[in-house]
C-alpha cells in the first residue's frame, strides 16, 4: 500500500493550516473523502440530477442506473447475496432504530447489549423497554475489557430475542468474536445485529460467512459523503420489519383508505433519497476495494502499536480500555493525567494542526460505569503516516510536561 499516493488523493491533506500541515486523527468520526467520490457525486449534480423511480426521461433513468449499480457495490463490499437486502440509510444511527423499531416485540423479550454500546444502539432498547416493555440486558466486559463469552452464554435465554451488539468499538477499537456470538445467539434461537459502524470501514466484513441478520453501517466513516449510509437485512427476515418511515416511493398503489407496500428495499426507503450520496458512497466502496481492506487494516495495526509504544513511554498517559494494541485496530483512546482530555485536545490542534477527538464519544454509559470522565481518542485510517504518529507522540510528550 503506497500511502504517499494516497494520500495525493484527499484534496484537505494537500492543505496547510497556519503554515503546518492538517494531521487528522479524527476518522472514527468522520473520514476524509478522496476525489473518486468527490467526482462521483459531482458526476450526478453536473450530469443527471434527476429523481430515480418516478419519471421516465432520460436524466431520471439514468439516476435509476447509477443508483441499482451502487447498490451493488455497496452489497459485493459487504459479501450480502442480493442487492435487495441493502437498503440506503442516512448513517448507521438510522439503520439501527429501524431494525428495533421495526420488528415486533413483546413484553418480557430481551435484548442484549454489550456494555460499550454507542448510544445509537442503547438509547432505542431504553425507548423499547419503555414503550414495549422488552427487558434490556448488558453482557459485561472481562476485568481486561475485552468481550467476555462466557458472560454472554451465561446470558442466553429462550427470552432472548435480539442480541445487538457493537462490532468494532469507537471507544478503544476493540473488535468482537462476532463469529462465534452469532452462531451461540442462533444456536438459542436468537436474532443478531451488528453495530459495524467501525468494522466495516477498516476490515474485512462479510455478512453471508458471519451469517448476521441485521448490519448497520454508515458511508461517512468510510470515506464515503455525509449522511450515508445501509442497512443489511437478511432476505428471509425482511418479512419480520414493519415499514419503518412510510409515504412516497414505499408504495405500489394507494386509494383513501388502503395502499399496497413495495418489497424491500423500496418499502424502507421513503421519499427522495440521497442519490449523490449513494452513488459517492458506492465510489467509497470501490476505493476501499481497490486499496484492500487486508492492507488497510494491516497498516492502521501497525500505525497504532508504533502509536501505543510512543505513548507508553510518556510518563503521565493512560490508555483507556484495551491495553493490548494488537486488539484496538486504529484506535487508541487515552489522558494524560493533570490535564482535561479537551484541553489536551485543543493544545493539540492549536499548536500542531493534531485533529482528534475528546469527550465520551456516545459511550457515557461505560464512561459513567468506569468512573471515567472521558478521554482524548485518535482514530487512524489509510491516509495516516509514521511521520504523523510520531509527530502525534512528541505533541503528548510536550504537554505531558505542562501537566
Ligand atoms: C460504533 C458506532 N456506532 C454508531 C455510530 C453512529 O454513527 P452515525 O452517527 O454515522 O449514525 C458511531 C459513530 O461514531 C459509532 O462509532
């Protein structure tokens, strides 16, 4: 993987800010967006910026074409079987409350969570515990904080209806044995979503070998625009979701008192959609694809253990959660004590162009459950180099001094 070449890809990197290069560590957030996909979306304000389904002239069927070829590439990138188990979402936020607004639950069922749940995956089980009076239970980490399998067998009831769990974790980079939950949640006669938000982006994924019925992930932290992102839903299980946002485009008729639903994906997708963002998201895939997804996870490995030893060495730095960083993919989260973890955030951009993120990042429970307050979090991706880790390392060495 060249990253020199990459790196000539992303318009910002090419930029100085106060006479000093931008050194972005901030992907788990947001990624940057490389040209493929700024010329993909720009092919569809300049050259068909039309409506797909509705009309019949040419600028609207060619919106259709383009958006039936992203779907296929947004389903070949996650291994699905038929394009019709994709179905467009704004971001991975969208498809998990579909997923649990949608299918039927009934008091006493149980959803099971890990314990470091972003919130867009906690707060829908609070509001079903409320309006559906579902049991929400929270498998806990071992003492190491990795994922704790026997405390989730443990878990395992015939209650258990849906087991949602986070794939990759934003708050360390932890990533699941999701193979082996999802066989033990079948095994039990359980469903299984993944929260792939921050797998997706950085390793290979595969829906049909993890077998997994429900996927959420988001096209903004895949390189891809702003407010995308899918839903994967297993064929056979689409007849189980109740049309999530109905109206225009999820309909085959309608009279003034009965209609008749499209099969999905339409039926989930209502009104007109984001079609630039589709067809950018699909070149995001595409990108990622002709990078490989082996060689950019292998590269974001060896980024963070050149980052985590740095850090180790600086006397004052904690790293928060897991400690082994050949289990945190690109992720390292961690304080220098003496200092706020948005203080140390700032200094760092002030004085070096350093973007990272600080705060609890949508993980207030585990902080809150930790005693921890939050905590400074660099997320690296593709287009991160040595050159900038090691900058990153001296940044935290001089403000360790400071503390
Ligand atoms: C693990 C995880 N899940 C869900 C989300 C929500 O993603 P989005 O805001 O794109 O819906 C995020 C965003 O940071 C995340 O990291």
């Amino acid at each position: 993987m060249d990253v020199d070449s990459i790196r000539e890809d992303f318009v910002v990197l090419q930029k100085e800010v106060n006479g000093k290069p931008i050194i972005y560590m901030d992907s788990a957030c947001m990624s940057l967006k490389p040209l493929k996909v700024l010329e993909a979306i720009n092919n569809y304000y300049m050259n068909f910026p039309s409506c797909a389904g509705r009309s019949n002239h040419t600028l609207s069927n060619q919106v259709e074409e383009e958006r039936k070829k992203a779907r296929e590439a947004i389903q070949k990138f996650i291994g699905a079987d038929r394009s019709n188990e994709i179905i467009f979402t704004r971001n991975t936020t969208e498809g998990l409350n579909l997923v649990m607004s949608s299918l039927d639950f009934d008091e006493g069922d149980v959803i099971l969570t890990t314990d470091r749940e972003h919130n867009s995956n906690l707060i829908p089980c609070h509001m079903l515990a409320k309006s559906a009076g579902i049991t929400h239970q929270v498998v806990k980490s071992g003492d190491d904080f990795t994922f704790d399998m026997d405390r989730f067998q443990q878990a395992l009831s015939d209650k258990v209806k849906l087991v949602s769990f986070v794939y990759t974790s934003n708050l360390d980079g932890h990533t699941l044995p999701v193979k082996e939950i999802i066989k033990a949640a079948h095994d039990n006669g359980s469903m299984v979503m993944l929260d792939a938000a921050q797998a997706v982006p950085h390793h290979d994924v595969n829906v049909k070998k993890l077998d997994v019925d429900f996927l959420a992930f988001s096209g903004h932290k895949m390189l891809g625009p702003t407010g995308t992102g899918a839903l994967y839903v297993k064929e056979e299980l689409q007849g189980l979701l109740r049309p999530f946002m109905v109206g225009g485009e999820t309909v085959e008729w309608s009279t003034y008192d009965d209609h008749k639903f499209l099969n999905p994906p339409e039926r989930f997708e209502a009104g007109l959609q984001n079609y630039a963002g589709e067809i950018g998201f699909a070149a995001a895939a595409r990108y990622i694809s002709s990078v490989g997804k082996d060689n950019i996870s292998w590269h974001e490995q060896k980024l963070t253990e050149r980052l985590h030893e740095g850090l180790s060495s600086i006397k004052g730095v904690e790293i928060v959660g897991v400690q082994n960083p050949s289990l945190r993919g690109g992720i390292t989260s961690f304080n220098v004590s003496g200092m706020g973890f948005h203080e140390v955030a700032m200094l760092l951009n002030e004085n070096d162009n350093i973007m990272v993120r600080s705060g609890q990042h949508c993980v207030h429970s585990w902080f809150k459950a930790h005693e921890i307050e939050g905590s400074v979090r660099a997320s690296l991706y593709l287009y991160n180099t040595e050159e900038e880790v090691d900058k990153m390392v001296s940044a935290i060495g001089e403000i360790a001094k400071l503390s």
